[in-house]
C-alpha cells in the first residue's frame, strides 16, 4: 500500500523527485495514515494550557509510532534514496524555549498513550525563540524560520474575535496531531493572530513593538527588557488566554452551569493564569454570581509550579489589565477582598501594595491543586518558598516529578540500546517502563558490559559524523564525551563549568596530563536582554578557540557549543553522553529534565543535590551517581543570611584565582572582546549571586574522581547498567498517570 502511493504521489520516479516532492509526498502518507486515527473520548476533558510545547520533529516519530517507518525507508531506498535525507528536511517547529516546554510536549506524548481524554492548548509563533548562530564568538540572534514549507500545523475555520485593548483582533485555531504508542492520538491547539504581518521584522529580531494587532505571534518571550516589550508580552498572555478560554467556552457550550465537572485545566506555570480571571468573567456573562464563578474555576483549574527564582515569578502592573480591559480590574479587586478573609498576610496577596498582580498567588487561591515538580522542589515550596499559601492550604500541595516519553528519547533516539534491551528483557518495558528494572540483573555480566560500552560508542561516533556534518568541527571518538545542554543561566553554572576547563588547561600546561582526553559539548541559548549569560557564551567560545589553537593543550581537551541548541541536536547529543553536567546552585533547579535523558541513555550523572537529581540518586545510590556541592538548605540559609562572599574565595583560593583572573588573560583579551570578559571577571568577583565558587574545589575533585573512574571500563559499563535499569521511574507515563489519579480525577488505561 505504502509502497503504491508513494509511487502514485511522485509519478512513479522517487528517484528523480524534488527533495521537497519527496518529502510532500512521505507527509501526505503519514497524515492520512493520522486522519483515520481515533480520537480518545470521556467525561471529563484535561485542558493542557502552556505558552509553550517543545514538540521537536514530528515526522520520523510518528511513521515509528504508526509501524510505517521501515516500511517507508525500505521503498525509498529502493529507489535510490535515503529516507534520512526526508527526516532532515522535517522542519523543527519552534515552538518553545527549554525544560518546560519540552515537558508539555512529553506530557502530549503520554496522554495520547494512556488514552486520556485531554488536549494541549497554546499560541504559534512564526519566529519562534530565536534561532542562534555564533558571529565572532558571540551569540546572534535571527528569526527561526520553520513555516516556510508544508508542515504538520493545520490551519482549521475556527476563528475567535475579541478586542485587545481597543483594537479588534481575531485568533484563528490551528492544529497538530501528536501521536501516542500505538494507534492513539491527541491534537495540540495553537492560535495565531490572523492579522500577523511577518515583514515587521527587520533585522536580526527586531521588529515594530508598537503595532500589537499584527506583531502579537511574531516570537515567544517578546523581549521583556523595555516597557514596551513587557506590554508587548502581557498582550500576547491575554491574546493566549483569551483564544483558549473562547475554545473551551465554544466547545462545551450546552454545559456551561456545569463546566467545572466536564472540563480540567492544567497551568503550565503562570504564564496562562489570566485564564483563571476571564473564566470567572465568561461565567458571570453567562449569569453566574460572582461568588458562583469563583467556586466553579476554584474546582476547574490545577497549577504547576515550576520556579522558585524569585525574579521568574509573574507579576503584572494593575494598569496593564486596566488598560486591556477594565472589567478584569473589578474582579482583580474582588478576588482580593476574598483573600483579604482568608489572610491579611502580604505574603500570599494577589494585588500588593504597589498595584502589582501576583499570579502565582492567583493561581494558588483559585485552583485546587498546586503542584511541584520534582520531590525537593515541592519540599521548599510547602516549607520555604509558598510556606504561608501551604499553612493556608496544605491539602492543595503535591509533588509530581517530571518525566520524560520513552518513544522519543530512548525508542526514537538510541534504536540500538533499544533493541539490546529487548534482546535481553522483552520489549514490555516499552508500555511499562519500569520493566527496565529487570536489566539491573547483568550490571556483573561482562559480555553485557561489553555491549553496552560497545552500543556507547556507536552513539558517540554518529554524534561525531553529526557534528562534523553541522558543525564542521572534527571531534576524536575516543575522548570522554561531557554534555551540558540546558538554556544559558547563571543558576545552571555553565560558567563552573567553564572554570573547570581553564583549570584543567593550566594543569595540562604544567605537565599534569588527564589519563584520556575530554571533549566538553555545551548546547545553549541565553535570552537576548541577559548580558552575563552571553557573556558565558563568549567565554565559552573564546576558549574553545584558544584550546584549539594551544598544540599540547589541544591533544587532550576540546570545546564544542553547537549552535542553536534544540530537540533534533539533544536526540544526537543525548545517546553519546558518558558524563551528564547538572551543577545548578542546590535548590535553584526545580526538577531538570535533560538529567533523566541523558541518565536512560546510559550517562553518568555528575551533579549537585538538587532537583530531580536527588530523586536519580537514591534510585541508583551513592556508588553510581557523582555528587557533590552544598546541600540546599546550607544554600538557602546563605542567602538569608548574606553569608556568601565571592571576593574571600577569589583571594583565598589560588586555583580559584588563577582561573578567573585568566578570562582577562592577554591570550583571552587577544582572541576575545574586552567588554564581556571583564564584565564577566567583575561579575564572579564581585557578585556571584548564584554562588559558583562556593561549590569549585568539591567540584574540580568530584569530576577529576568520575575521570579517574572512567578508565575501569568495565566497572563504568557496570554503573552504566544500574542507570538505565533504573531510569524507568522517570517516564512521563508514570508522571501522567499521577496527574490523572490524584489531580485530574480522569480514567487511564
Ligand atoms: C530536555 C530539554 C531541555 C531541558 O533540559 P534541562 O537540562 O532539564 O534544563 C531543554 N531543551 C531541550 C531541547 C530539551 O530537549
């Protein structure tokens, strides 16, 4: 059949077809293939509100999750071609920024495959975050262009017309399809302003921030540096909320008295909460009290919470909503009143005393659930953080810690350890992931190692024809592949990773010389407005080049930063990993999700205790997992108390000194631009808000330790094994599952 229509599509000469024709042609077979799929049904629907879905190429995973993909590979090679050239040409949607987006887009994923009756709702953007290149060690940022072809977004006749403000707008549906396993799917709902005028953008990412009725879905996170661009961002949660609310109202219109028994609404963080206020507005048009409203979406709205950096908490001036619509300032004030019945504490207001709209408090007074994800987050939200909401509501409080889809991050990405596992325990694990429990039982088998070592490097070398092929950059197969891949912040300390590296430069220079080289892989965009994450950046780049240009240096260390980090280069990195960087300052990182990945592919993880890596490390104990640093609660006590100071590291500590005096070396200043470098030198020096000299010397000798560790190869493959046996825990099947059981009240197969 397959074989037919592809034939029948290209005129009978796949040989000869445009790439373009070509893949035009595999699309249409997929999607009709998705067309006859069966939607899942049930009473109550589970509404996934995210400003963002991470959701990668979709091409290549729904032909495997349809039992077409050999098939289809087959016919074409057949013909001369390589369905790998048709897999490249899948544009990325850009659809998200890192974790939490990535996290809604698995959650699809799951829900589609434990049959749950819920849907994913959001905004397209046309640009995207942005697209990174690097011009003179330097990040730049471009629009991300991936609309320009025939793709998986569809267009449908659903319009919404509303005012923003005082101009009138209207939002159209589109719509992606998200398979689950086996025969399942689950649609994604994203809307755009029909008004959008992509020839705003002028140069780089910058566009006309005036003109909000056709810039509106331009890009994700507008940058929110100037007044402007904050309105510009508020207009776009408004357009968001307002588009998704119309939907829900639309579709479940003959049951609006009773909404709050057929519908669930799950807040990917605050970015959607405005929904809460225009739910409660909507029932009051449709004659509801306001004390009736209040009620309804009280019983209808769950929240996840996924920070607790102060500065990432949403608050909005009360003159924004004034200015969007007077009636949402009413009931702003009202919700307030309510509060002030509750608690009179400041700490849990939703308008404070300067006229600022605290939507993490919103979304905890009127919803029913608040939810942390990952066990020592939800800990320090109930017992520091949120402790005055939690002594308010302690039953509203739960934990639910992120997962990952197996379909694509070990099925899709690593088809080898895939097929080796079934080889060796059947292939249940890939409905119930923690089967994988069952591998644990060869971890002293040394064939097994063998393997397993084996199937690393063939990871590593596709990552090295992958780079050399996108990179350009040559990379030595044999060297010890050291991965942090997460956005660009300050709490992540990619820059304690960069002070490793200058340290182990100075070491090699003096003639200490690393049993084996290391190559360090960093994948990472920083905001645009964030200076000294970019700052990072340059220092990264600037290295990396200096390295390469040192003759001795050279031969046992490398940087590589690939460019404009995103799913399909995770899906390359991921697999080849040996060590899994996760160093955030303990009690910064809310779970992480790239650890879990990088841990089911077989990486050992090198990390702080913090986020979910405290869950990763008693699963798999101390003996297979490389702590170090100091534990949250020593952390969260220095900031209370200001007891962290940068300058007595820097001038106590001659390893300490010698590194960061070097980002203003002569060589460095030579290769790199003065400005970034002192900046970043002045900054570490002399802030350090997110204490990364506090864990240096405890890191420095963990990671040389885990380097030492990696020539007993067999005994590495060993801890290896205990990793991904012991992964299974961290599906998003499981988290789903929870999500349904205790939070959505919905049936799961
Ligand atoms: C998993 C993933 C992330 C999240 O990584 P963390 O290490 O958890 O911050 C970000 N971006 C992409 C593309 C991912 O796949």
């Amino acid at each position: 059949m397959i074989r037919e229509e592809l034939l029948a599509i290209t005129n009978n000469n796949i040989e000869e077809a445009s790439l373009d024709a070509l893949y035009q042609a595999v699309l249409s077979v997929t999607q009709k293939r998705i067309e006859n799929m069966e939607h899942v049904h049930g009473d109550r629907t589970v509404y996934y509100m995210s400003a963002e879905f991470l959701i990668g190429k979709l091409l290549s995973n729904n032909m495997m999750n349809l039992g077409i993909y050999h098939e289809i590979a087959q016919t074409l090679k057949e013909h001369g071609r390589d369905i790998s050239e048709v897999e490249g040409y899948d544009p990325e949607p850009s659809l998200g920024n890192g974790g939490l987006g990535r996290l809604a887009a698995c959650f699809l994923d799951s829900i589609a495959t434990l049959g749950i009756n819920g849907e994913g709702l959001g905004l397209v953007y046309h640009f995207g975050l942005f697209k990174q290149v690097f011009e003179n060690h330097m990040q730049v940022e471009t629009k991300d262009v991936w609309l320009d072809k025939p793709s998986w977004l569809r267009k449908t006749d659903t319009v919404y017309s509303f005012k923003l403000s005082d101009v009138n707008v209207t939002s159209r549906m589109h719509e992606i399809d998200v398979l689950g396993y086996r025969g399942k799917k689950t649609t994604l709902r994203l809307f755009d302003l029909d008004s959008i005028d992509e020839t705003l953008v002028t140069q780089g990412i910058d566009f006309d921030q005036s003109k909000v009725d056709s810039n509106l879905t331009l890009f994700l996170y507008p940058d929110d540096s100037t007044e402007q661009g904050l309105r510009l961002r508020f207009a776009q949660q408004y357009f968001m909320t307002m588009s998704n609310v119309s939907y829900i109202f639309d579709k479940h219109h003959d049951d609006i008295d009773h909404l709050y028994q057929s519908v669930v609404v799950q807040i990917n963080d605050t970015h959607p909460a405005m929904s809460i206020l225009l739910v409660i507005q909507r029932l009051m048009k449709h004659g509801k009290s306001f004390d009736e409203a209040c009620s309804d979406v009280q019983k209808m709205f769950a929240y996840t919470n996924h920070t607790i950096l102060a500065e990432a908490l949403e608050k909005w001036p009360l003159s924004y909503f004034e200015a969007m619509d007077h009636e949402l300032v009413v009931i702003i004030k009202k919700l307030q009143k309510k509060v002030d019945a509750v608690s009179k504490d400041p700490a849990v207001a939703i308008l404070d005393k300067d006229k600022r709209v605290h939507m993490a408090s919103l979304s905890i007074h009127f919803s029913y659930s608040t939810n942390g994800v990952a066990s020592l987050h939800t800990d320090i939200l109930v017992n520091s953080e949120l402790k005055a909401f939690a002594d308010l509501y302690p039953d509203r409080f739960n934990n639910k810690t992120n997962g990952i889809t197996f379909r694509r991050w070990l099925q899709f990405s690593n088809p080898e350890l895939t097929q080796y596992l079934i080889d060796k325990i059947g292939d249940g694990f890939l409905s119930e992931a923690t089967q994988l429990r069952a591998f644990e039982a060869f971890k002293d088998d040394a064939r097994v190692q063998e393997d397993v070592l084996r199937i690393k490097q063939e990871r590593k070398d596709d990552l090295v024809s992958y780079i050399k092929k996108t990179e350009g950059i040559d990379v030595n197969p044999t060297s010890v592949f050291d991965i942090q891949i997460k956005r660009l912040h300050e709490y992540k300390r990619q820059q304690l990773n960069l002070l490793y590296i200058i340290h182990m430069m100075h070491e090699i220079r003096e003639g200490h010389l690393p049993k084996r080289p290391v190559t360090f892989f960093f994948g990472s965009k920083a905001a645009p407005a964030y200076t000294i994450a970019k700052d990072i950046i340059h220092a990264l780049l600037t290295l990396s080049s200096i390295i390469e240009k040192d003759p001795v240096v050279s031969q046992y260390l490398q940087i590589v930063f690939v460019e404009n980090y995103n799913v399909s280069k995770a899906e390359h990195l991921i697999p080849a990993g040996d060590i899994s960087e996760q160093i955030s300052l303990a009690s910064k990182e809310a779970s992480g999700t790239g650890n879990m990945k990088l841990m089911l592919n077989g990486a050992l993880t090198l990390g702080t205790l913090d986020g979910a890596n405290v869950e990763i490390a008693d699963l798999v104990g101390p003996e297979n997992v490389f702590i170090f640093g100091k534990h949250s609660d020593t952390v969260i006590d220095l900031y209370a108390t200001s007891g962290y100071n940068a300058r007595h590291y820097y001038e106590t500590n001659d390893n300490i000194k010698r590194a960061i005096d070097t980002l203003v070396s002569e060589e460095m200043l030579k290769e790199g631009t003065h400005e970034n470098l002192s900046r970043l030198h002045h900054e570490l020096i002399s802030k350090d808000w997110f204490m990364t000299l506090l864990d240096f010397d405890d890191y420095v000798e963990t990671k040389n330790r885990m380097l030492d560790a990696y020539e007993d190869r067999l005994h590495w493959a060993k801890m290896m094994i205990v990793n991904i046996s012991n992964a299974g825990y961290f599906s998003s099947d499981r988290t789903i599952a929870q999500y349904a059981d205790e939070i959505w009240k919905v049936n799961h197969e």
